[in-house]
C-alpha cells in the first residue's frame, strides 16, 4: 500500500474522472485493505488457525466424525434437490413475469424479492405454522427432511428467477419465430433455441442458490430443528459451539467456507462465460446479474458491465 | 410467438408457476398477519412493549444506526477505488468483497467468536484493555458489518461505470476540486444506485441472526435483537410473542420491498 503521488494532488488528472475525493488512491486502497482486514479476513484466518490447531490429524477426526459427516451429506444433498427444482420453476417464473401477461403480474415481480427481505426466522415460525401440525393445510411436514429442503427453497426462491429474467427480456424473439414457421413444436424451440440462451444465467443463478443454500442457518432452525437426521451443518456447528467443541465447530466450518470460495470463483467462472458468449455473437446470453447474492435487482435489468469491474 | 402461443401451456406454466409461489411465498406472507392476530391483539402488543422485547428493538435499530453508515461510506468509496483507479489488486478487493455473501452467517459468527474469544488472537489483549467485544454490542456490531459488507459497493459499481466521467471530467475543468466534484456531480449522479444498496444493508442488518447469535450469547434485555428475541420466544413456548414481534420485522421487510420497488423504478427512469 505505497502512497501513489500523483494521485496525492486534489485536482485530478485530466481525463480520468472522479479520484477519490479528498485522499489518494494510495490511502484509499490502504483504508479499503485495513477494513477488509479486520472485518472479513481477519475473523476468518483466525477460524481456520482454530480449525488446524490440533494439527492436519485432528482436523480430519473432526470432519469426519459421523455426526458431522451426517450433517455435511444431509446439507449437500437439500442443496442439490433445492437447486434442481429452483431451476425449474425458477425458469417457468421468470418465463411466466416476462412472457406471460396476467392481473397483478406487477405484484408478483415485486414480491420475488420477499425472501431476501424478510429476516430468516421469521421464515422459519412462519414455515412451521403453515407446514406444522397445526397445518391449515392439513400438511405436516416439520421437523423432517423435507422441512429443511422446503426451507431452503423459500430462502433461495429469487436467485434463479432474477438470474434468468434479464435474459428472457434481452432474447432475440426472432430466432423462435424462424423456428417456428419451419415446423419446429414448443419443445424443440425451448431445447434448441431458449435454453442454450438463458443457461448462462440459470448456472449462475444455479451457483448463488446452492453457496446460499449450503450455509443456510436461521430458516432451518425452528422449522426443520436440530434433530440428529434433520441437522444441517450451520446448525451442527452451533450446536458444537455451545457444546464448547471449537476445534470441531471450526473444523466443519472450514469445510463450508471451502465450498463456499469453490462456488464464487464457479459463478465468476460462468460469468466470463455468459460475457464471452455475448461477445463472439453467439447469442444474446449475457450475464445480466452481478454477483448479488443477497441481491438480485428488484426489476428485471440487465448490467451490461457484468461484474467483471474488478479485473480492469 | 414461440412456445407460449399454445394457450393450453401457456396456462399449464402460468398455474404451476403462480401455484409454486402462492405456496411458497404468498401463503407464509399471509400466515404471519393471521396467527399474530389470531387470538386478539393485546398478546403481540404486550411482547413487543415488554422491557425485552422493547429492548430488543432499540438494540436492532442501534444495529441500523452503526453499521448501514459504516458500510454505505466504505461502499461507496471502494466502489469509486474498484471502477476509477485501475490496479491489479482491485480483483482481489472485488473477491473479497463478494465473501459475506457466499459464506454461512454460523460461520461469520464462529469467527468473530474465535477472533475476540478468551483463547483468541484479540481477545486476551482487549480483555487486559477492559474492552468487552464478545457477548455485547461491538461483537454484535461487527458481525452486522461483516454480513452487510457488499450490499452498497455492489450496487454502486454499474452504476458508476454506467455514469462515465465526462460530467466529471467537466466539473474539474471547470475548477471544481475533487471533494465538490464528488458532492455535486457524482453523487447525484449515483444516489439512487447507493439508495437501493442502503435499504438492501439495512433490510439485512434488521434480520440478521445466525452471526449475531454466535457472539451476543442472545441474552435477553441485554444482548438480544428483535431477531434473536423472536427465537427466545418460541423456545419460551410465548407463541403469541414470537409472532408480534415477527410481525414487526415482516413490516419492516415489506417497508424494504417497497422502497426497493421505487427506486429501481428512479434508477431505470
């Protein structure tokens, strides 16, 4: 973090825009590096010093003891069965709010974002009054797996939908209609002409679900519960934390936030992709969303910067 | 045309699409406002004016008040440091940013609680110093941050790349320095990019409780947000409790919703 001089100076450089107003780009980047620090970084390499403390050895008996191995499968496979239905009906969403024109379509697009909104435990009682055992719908599904899959489906509803509606927006409806008036069925035209243009966006959406899925904590907790056969890994954690087994909880901790670093680099990844594949003129699939995790767009806008600001 | 011109599939997608949501979205939204008012309205009223519950909200709203500023600040520098100051460090500032969204809220918790513990790196010193992290507000404070962290660079960032630097680049020409181009210039032109990022920190902090469980302790009328007050309450069995106070934060997300409603239409327009 050496002071750049030339950046020191109030008045800009002509021709460069706005510099950080008031400080250099070298001070700048030095209080952006010191809070990145002590807020993110370095939280997290002391987790993972806690994590190896008893060596490569125990870190291992801590992951794979059958508890924690239980919990890591149980989080994996809801998170595979979440991202699956999430691409099918998250597709036929977005397809329904940009194809389809019905009363209150308005309402609906805005209400998608509900559960990035909405605190996650409050998902969970709400979760468990409609899905319990005073089910109004007579449906009684709390405190099982299915429960924790349920959960997470309402907690990763909008990355999909978000992800895809961009491009459903963008897409070339002349292709389809060629396809069409040469005899093509629905089907075909979806397979052949849709999917491949909006797989950019429902792989990145895909991925954002899944990271979010895989570190789910408070929608799983009242609704699903830490059962030993309905225990995610956020909850077995918790659980060894107040049982006072850190390294443990810091063993399994890592393991997520590993996965977690896999299926970021996956979306930026995907995202060159959908960038590259609009740039050869091979479609109109663009990468539309940043990498919002918490936050796709509230409407369907289409960025056409991508996220990709961090590498020029 | 296309694949939607049958009108017998366009109803099939429509029904299984509105079908899906009306479960999934639209039944839990509705079910929150009948259970808290299903036995009257003095239970709800009575958690959330009880001394805890009262607290509880003080405390959220203290959440608001330290961390939405902090990160709207930092968001909206680093942003201007990622799009205006080219540098091959910027990717990795770029990754590191995008962290908190990917990583379990447990996890950011265990974090902090291993950083600032009795054993942890910082703990000991603070603890001779008689600064308290865990198990008070600056923990709680923290973990906001630390979960609430990329809400305003990302928003900021397309809009700045959007905006150009030709208005800039005028105002300096002009004689304006670099803090009165900021304020007259690039701000305006961004502020409902940054508006959009402050609501979706702020819709984030209010709910927040996985990382905030781990390092308050979740001790009531002392460490508990609205958040963590609604589990006390469940595992209390004070149904009614949990769900007044549901009730206040399901408000407070709808708020949410619909000021990201209106300002995604100001950005577009």
């Amino acid at each position: 973090m050496s002071a750049h001089p030339a950046s020191a100076t109030s008045a800009p450089a002509p021709r460069a825009g706005l510099r950080l107003p008031g400080v250099g780009a070298g001070l700048g980047r030095g209080t952006v590096g010191l809070y990145l620090s002590l807020i993110v970084l370095l939280p997290l390499a002391a987790l993972t010093a806690q994590a190896f403390e008893g060596g490569l050895g125990t870190f291992w008996d801590q992951v794979t003891s059958p508890l924690a191995i239980a919990s890591l499968k149980l989080t994996v496979v809801a998170s595979l069965i979440v991202v699956v239905i999430n691409a099918i009906f998250g597709t036929i969403i977005a397809w329904i709010l940009v194809r389809d024109d019905f009363p209150g379509k308005a309402a609906v697009n805005a209400v998608i974002d509900l559960p990035f909104a909405l605190p996650t435990i409050v998902a969970s009682l709400t979760l468990l009054a409609l899905y319990g055992s005073d089910s109004p719908f007579g449906i009684d599904i709390a405190f099982t797996r299915t429960a924790v899959v349920v959960a997470l489906l309402f907690v990763t509803l909008p990355f999909v939908v978000r992800a895809v509606q961009p491009l459903l927006i963008e897409m070339d409806r002349e292709m389809e209609e060629a396809a069409a008036s040469l005899g093509a069925s629905g089907f075909t035209i979806f397979r052949r002409i849709i999917f491949p243009n909006l797989l950019p966006g429902l792989a990145a959406g895909v991925a954002l679900a899944f990271a979010r899925a895989l570190g789910e904590f408070g929608s799983v907790l009242i609704f699903a519960g830490g059962l030993p056969d309905t225990q995610v890994s956020s909850v077995f954690i918790r659980q060894q934390i107040e049982s006072g087994n850190e390294v443990g909880a810091a063993a399994v901790s890592v393991v997520l936030l590993v996965a977690s670093l896999l299926l970021l680099a996956v979306v930026s990844l995907i995202q060159r992709w959908g960038n590259r594949h609009e740039r050869s003129g091979g479609g109109t699939g663009l990468v539309g969303m940043s990498l919002d995790l918490g936050a796709p767009r509230g409407g369907a806008r289409n960025s056409e910067e991508g996220d990709d600001d961090g590498s020029r | 045309m296309g694949v939607a011109n049958n009108s017998g599939s366009r109803w099939g997608l429509r029904a299984l699409g509105l079908g899906y949501l009306s479960l999934l979205l639209l039944a839990p939204l509705v079910m929150i406002f009948f259970k808290a008012f299903e036995d009257g309205l003095a239970a709800p009223i009575d958690a959330i004016t009880s001394p805890d519950g009262l607290h509880a909200l003080k405390l959220t709203l203290l959440m608001v008040a330290i961390s939405v500023p902090l990160n709207t600040v930092f968001g909206v520098g680093c942003a201007l440091l990622l799009v205006r100051h080219k540098w091959k460090g910027n990717a990795v500032i770029d990754a590191i940013i995008n962290l908190p969204f990917a990583i379990s809220p447990i996890v950011i918790g265990l974090s902090l609680f291993l950083l600032y513990g009795t054993d942890g790196w910082f703990g000991p010193v603070l603890a001779e110093a008689g600064i308290k992290i865990l198990f008070s507000v600056p923990g709680m404070v923290l973990a906001s941050i630390f979960v609430s962290l990329p809400f305003v660079v990302r928003e900021t960032v397309p809009v700045l790349q959007e905006i150009g630097t030709e208005q800039e680049q005028a105002a300096s020409t002009l004689g304006a320095n670099a803090w009165q181009t900021f304020w007259r210039v690039t701000l305006p032109a961004i502020r409902w990019g940054v508006a959009y990022g402050v609501v979706l920190t702020t819709a984030r902090v209010l709910g927040e409780f996985g990382a905030v469980t781990i390092v308050s302790g979740s001790i009531s009328g002392q460490t508990q947000t609205l958040p963590l007050f609604v589990e006390k309450q469940f595992a209390n069995f004070n149904l009614p409790g949990a769900y007044g106070a549901s009730i206040l934060l399901a408000l407070l997300a709808l708020t949410t919703l619909l000021a990201m409603n209106v300002l995604k239409r100001k950005e577009d327009a």
